[in-house]
C-alpha cells in the first residue's frame, strides 16, 4: 500500500519532467495544417557556437542571390547575410546559402532549417503576424510590374484583357495581380507555376502573352532571356513590395542583431563611410563616427556584439551604396537607377534610426 501510494505520488512529477525535457529547441508537433512551431530557442547562442550563419535564397536572380557557373553566391541579398557573418565573426564567407522556392521558404526559417531569409521577400502584414516572421528593416523598394514582347502590341493591363499571365504562386504577385484586374474590370488567364525558372521559360516560350512579377526581377530575369532585346516592362506598376530580409519570431536578440547590421549599411553612407576610407575615419573625432565605429562607448554590448561590429561590416562587404553599385548600378547588367533606394536626403527612402 505504501509502495502504491508512492507512485500516484511522483507520477504527476515524472509526467511533468518529462513533459519539459526531450526536444528543447526543436519544432513542435502541430495539429492539422498549422505551421510547426518555430524553432526560435536559443537560435543566436546556437550561431555563434557554429561560427556560420546558414542563409536562405533564391539563388536564380540576377543582382539579388545567383549562383555563377563557378559555384559562387552574388547579390544584394547574398551581400547582407556576408554582413551580418562579418558583424558576428569578423569573416563575411562564413555563411552557408540554401535555395529556397517561394513555396518552401517560410517553412525552412519556421522549422529552423535556415537562420535568416534573405530572399527578395515582400513585407506584409501576415507574414509578419501568422506566418511567424520577423522583419528587418527593408533593403529594396520595389513594385510589381509586367512584361510582354514587344511585337504584341500590349501597351497597359487593359491590353491583356482575355491574355495568358504567367505568375509564380506563393508569391504577393499572384494576389496583386488578380486584385488589380478585378478592381479595373479585366478578364485574364492566368498560368500558374510553383518554379521561378519555369514560369519564366513558359513565357519565354510564347505560351504566355505576359508574365509579371517584382520590377527589379523582370528586369533581372530579362538579361538571361534567349532574346532579352525582344521584350519590355510595361510603365504601369501594380503594387508596392518592400523587400526585406526576415527571421523567425521568438529570438529578440538574434532579430535586433540582424536589424542593426542592415541599418549600419545605411548609416554608413549617410556618414560617407566606405570600405576604402574606412580606416581614416578611425581616428575621427566625430561622437557620431565614434560611436558608429566602436571607438567609444559599448553600443555592440547592447547586441551581444563587438564594439565595432559596424567597422567590421564596412571593411568586408562596404555600406549601402557599394552593395547597390556592385549588384545593381550602372556597372551591371541591370542598371537599375537607384531611385526610392536613395538616401531620405537625396530623396530617397533609407532612413537609419541614430546609433546612440
């Protein structure tokens, strides 16, 4: 009777205990079709001890992640995971890219498999509240455009009335464009494809009479067609999509880190600091300078960084302005002017909070 008593005793303990060990820090089983849980739970200590950040891309988009037939990474995006890899350990290749389609991209950063997604992504509302994720500040202004042939004699979206669209699902594209033809009354086929490659080479086959997407990716999508001469982005612009990188919710530290190294790019052009000069401003006797750089004050303690994390990102990978030129200026293929990616003070739309 006592060895009895005993039992139903500690049982609710040994159901506890186990309740609380096992999988700590892995994804939660969930009912139904809800996403799993994020696997947020110690997510920075966890790249920190791993000394690389495993970053999720496209890998297929000029100017943003693309893979070169030599099997190295290039872009905008891929240029923000080498900066914030510099930030947390002084070498901006530790990053190990995984790409990711649109349909398998929220589920990779949900589940842990990646740490940040870096992936020409749209900000919006429910990606920021039901789909879990947390965003950094935004690195591409963009909008969504069309592309046609140019012997098609399709001038605006009322051209395409009863016309074949291509659009690529998972993507705010589909949805704005259905939201515009509805709005303005127009009819229209659309072809839907999963693969980015595949809706492209659909179109490009002629099956569709247009296909739409991100400005900035027709435009990049455009320099790999069979005959890139042959064809022409429409003036109209159907939506506006900051793109912006996202991690998991459900790890402030890691998020606030991730922010503060996009908005250094920013803060670095707006103090006229390069990777070329940087080292002449290290002995400035600006308090702004000096506080950006980490030569005074412990502004990189309060990220779980060094002091001059910033430094350390303007030295390998450059500010705002290098990363656009490099990627995306007149020197490129794409030659997209910068425009709304201006500084606010040349009438643009970066902005960096103070470093204070």
């Amino acid at each position: 009777m006592r060895n009895s008593a005993l039992i139903l005793a500690i049982a609710p303990l040994v159901f506890a205990i186990a309740g609380c060990g096992g999988n700590s820090g892995q994804t939660a089983s969930t009912p139904g079709n809800a996403p799993p849980a994020p696997v947020t739970r110690n997510r920075w200590d966890n790249i920190k001890s791993r000394g690389q950040v495993i970053c999720g891309v496209s890998g297929e988009v000029p100017g943003f992640s693309f893979v070169g037939t030599d099997g190295k990474y290039s872009g905008i995006d891929v240029d923000i995971c080498r900066a914030i890899a510099a930030a947390l350990f002084d070498k901006p290749d530790a990053v190990e890219f995984r790409n990711l389609n649109s349909k398998e991209r929220f589920t990779a950063l949900q589940t842990g498999e990646v740490d940040i997604l870096s992936r020409n992504t749209t900000w919006t509302l429910s990606r920021g509240t039901t789909v879990g994720l947390e965003f950094a500040p935004v690195v591409f202004y963009d909008g969504q455009g069309i592309m046609v042939r140019k012997n098609s004699n399709i001038k605006s979206l009322a051209d395409l009335k009863n016309k074949a669209i291509c659009v690529q699902t998972g993507t705010t594209t589909e949805q704005n464009l259905a939201d515009q033809m509805r709005k303005r009354g127009i009819t229209y086929k659309p072809v839907v494809f999963e693969d980015v490659n595949v809706t492209f080479a659909t179109y490009a086959e002629g099956r569709c009479d247009g296909i739409t997407a991100d400005r900035s990716a027709l435009v990049s999508r455009k320099t790999i067609l069979p005959k890139p001469e042959d064809n022409v982005i429409l003036d109209e612009v159907i939506s506006s999509e900051p793109l912006a990188p996202a991690v998991a919710k459900g790890d402030a530290k890691w998020s606030d880190a991730v922010k503060w190294v996009v908005y250094s790019l920013v803060k670095a052009e707006e103090l006229g600091i390069t990777s070329q000069n940087v080292g002449q401003f290290a002995t400035s006797s600006d308090p702004d300078i000096k506080r950006f750089l980490g030569t005074e004050g412990n502004l990189g303690e309060g990220l779980a960084l060094t002091n001059d994390f910033a430094a350390r990102i303007i030295k390998h990978v450059g500010n705002y302005a290098e990363i656009y030129d490099r990627n995306l200026g007149p020197k490129t293929k794409l030659n997209l002017v910068r425009g709304q990616n201006k500084l606010w003070s040349q009438g643009g739309l970066l902005y960096s909070p103070p470093f204070r």
